[in-house]
C-alpha cells in the first residue's frame, strides 16, 4: 500500500502526515479484506449454523473498514466531525466483530487472524483519532 | 425498492418490520445515489473551485449513507451497538453534507435536491435510532 | 430515489437522459439491496448449508450493482469503455445470481422476490448498453 | 494485508492459491486505496478544471478495484463467470484510469504514483485471469 507516498504528494498536506493517520488508512484497508475472507471461511464451514453472527459481524465490519479506509484517505477541505464519528464507530466495529472472531479462534485459523486484524485495527483507529485533536 | 417485502419474509422478523426501519434504508440508499449524483455534477460545473468542499462531504456521505443502508438492512444475530453508531455516523454526515449542499442551493439545483435528500435521510436516520430502543 | 431530477440538472446533460438510464440505475441500487437483504435472509434460515451458493452470488451481486450504479450515475468525462464492460458484467451477476435465487423460490419467498430483482436488473443493464451506443 | 494466511485457512481451498490470486488481492485493495487517494488530491489541485476526467476515472477506477478484491477474495462456492468478468472489467478500469494518470504524471507526482499503480494492477488481473483457466 502507498498511502504514504500519496499523501505525501497531496497539495494540501505538504509532507504532513502523521505515522497514526498512515497506519490507520492501513489497517482499515487491511481489515476490510480480512474480515470479507473471514466471512467467506465460515460460509465454508461444515457448522456455518455456529458462525452466523460472526459472519453477521464480518460483512458489517468489512463494510464499515472499507469506507472508513475512504474518509480517512481524503485530505481535501475539512470533514472533522465526520472523521471522528467514523474512526470511533469502526474502533466499536473491531472491537465487536474481534471479540467475536476470537471466541472460535481455537477452532477455525482464520477467525483467530481476523480476530487480530481486528483488535489492530481498533487501536490504528482510536490512536487516529486521539492524534487528530 | 423492496425492502419492506423482503424483510417481511426475513426467518428472523415474522413479518415485524417497523415503518421506521423501512423507510430509513430506502432514504439511505436512495440519499447514497443523490450525493454520488451531486458529487459528479459538482465536478461539472464551470466553478468546480468553489465546490470542493461539497463535492468531498458528497463522496464520504455517499460512502456512509450506502453502508449504513447495507447494516440496517441485516437482521440476522445481533449488531446492536454497530447498528445504533453507525445510524448516529450517518445522521452527521447527513447534516454535514446537506448544510454545505444547500449554501449553493440557489446557484444549482443539483446541490438543492441533495440538501432536501440529505436532510431527509438525517431525519430517517434518527428516528430509526429511537425507534431500536 | 430521484436519479431523473437529479441527472436534469447535470450541467454536462441539458436535460437528454434517457429513460433506459434512469432505469438501470434505479434497478442496479434497488437490486442491491434486494441482494443484501436476501443473503442475510438465507444466513438465517434453518437450512443454511443448502443456501451458501445462494448466500456468495447475493453477496457479489449486491457489490457490483451497487459500483454499477455508482458509475451510470457519473456523467462528468468520458468512461463509455468501462461503464459498457461494468453493464455487461453486471447483467452477468444478475443473470447468475437470479436464477440461482429462483432455484430456492418455491420454499424462500425472499429468494423469489430477489430472483425477480435481479432478472429486472439484468434487462435493465442490458437496455442500458444498448442504448449508449 | 494477511490475504495469503486467511486463504490457507480456508475449508475450501486446502492451502492452494495461486501466488498470481494472492498478488491480485493485495493490488486491487491497494489500488483502490491509491485511486480514491489521487481523486482527492487532485481535487486540491489550483487546477482541478483540467483533471476533471482524472477525478471521474479515478471514482471509477477506485470502485471498481474495490469489489474486485472483494469478489476474488471470496472462495466458497462457484463464481467463475462472474470472477473472470469482474477481472477483464478491473484490468479495463486501471488501463483507462493509469492511461489519464500518467498524462499528469510530471506535473502531479500522486498521479505518476497512481498511474503505476493502476498498470500494476491491470496486470496482477490479467495474470489471475489466466492462471484460473
């Protein structure tokens, strides 16, 4: 991923990106895709019926990263309150859709990943936003 | 759109569907559309300088607005918390969004229709909210 | 949804937008959520195993409606390649993913009320490119 | 992104995927972020009149990147047609997208950084295509 390299090169930033605000970009890009593959693998699963809510949990959780990942990757004009709404609700996504995740972590590999890319991804978000004061 | 029929025969409603929820995913998918609408016309417009800033609360209200719709939408397990920030997130953004719309209100009707679509969705949203408790 | 209203006043439009694409995108954001909601649906019933095609065609076809829209809906520049190509494979996704939901018509209501979404879907995509040329 | 670890885990796949596979994911998810990120700083640009085709390819571009990571990120059940239409349209967006970039390349550093991400990933599509015949 090159969002340092983009917001580096953004008029409005001049070389000003904080580490917190990268990573979180990161992250969320990051979570996004393994919370949309965690889902996919409880689909797959023999006892799915076990795994609805965290599938449930997933797709929302995936959705909200993905756009979250957008807000937070646009520089241009100002959208403060927007940002902090959004980077609070995804840190409540990960932390909910992680917890989750993690109670079928000792049977299924791919919970246990996701579960950590959650919890990563919550703090990315709420280091983000204490920076952004 | 059908959102009340096919909640209807969600396994998990028994045909218990709020006018309230209804109404809230339509005005967020249909709101979802407008401001992507807006956003394009905005960039259109010969004095697309004096826009950016609507076009960039468009985008992430856009954003916010589709998800929102796709997480009000699922009624299977529980997402409580998620469903509840996420319609508080989609209210702001709607405020925010629709605020700047209607400042070029009187120079584009693009901006005037958006607003009133923004400012609806906002309502939807909230009453929504009040209506999961 | 007010995809009319809102294309009459694109200023790269002067009012020529056809009904065909009104239509496809009316459809493509109704069918989006008509497949959010019916995968949702399908992860609830009893019988889940015997839903999990149904389940990740509901799930890829509300993605690419849903980006589908997005992209009719922008009229700014010229994109007359890619949005042929996204009308194509969209009609694709409806086509697939509809009659998949028809096979589960008899016992899922919702699955029949998705599997008419989609097919309307697909011809309006389909009327859509036809009419770009 | 843990796109390799999450789909060895998967029930269905048994620890195949194709490096070609992994390599698509990780670039449509990182392109979709470059896009959305190049469409935003353009839009700060003095002289956003001329990169109002960037912008709107940049829009689609990112959309289109972003569902179809997300498509072939999914692997339970069969989706073969619409994951091979899904790649060709992806490898179309980023030639048109990477093409417009690279015409503001030395002007705009996010759009010579943009534009080889797009080629990138037209690539990462076109071979994920062939490998899956």
């Amino acid at each position: 991923m090159q969002a340092q390299q983009m917001i580096s090169s953004h008029p409005s930033m001049r070389g000003e990106a904080s580490d917190a605000l990268i990573r979180c970009i990161e992250e969320c890009y990051s979570c996004a895709q393994t919370c949309t593959s965690c889902a996919d693998a409880c689909l797959a699963e023999d006892k799915v019926k076990d795994l609805t809510q965290c599938i449930r949990l997933n797709l929302d959780c995936a959705d909200i990263c993905n756009i979250t990942g957008r807000i937070v990757t646009r520089r241009t004009g100002s959208d403060e309150e927007m940002m902090h709404r959004m980077l609070d609700s995804c840190a409540v996504a990960c932390r909910l859709c992680g917890d989750e995740c993690m109670r079928h972590a000792a049977q299924h590999e791919h919970c246990r990943i996701c579960g950590e890319a959650c919890h990563r991804c919550m703090q990315a978000c709420q280091e983000a936003g204490r920076k952004m004061h």
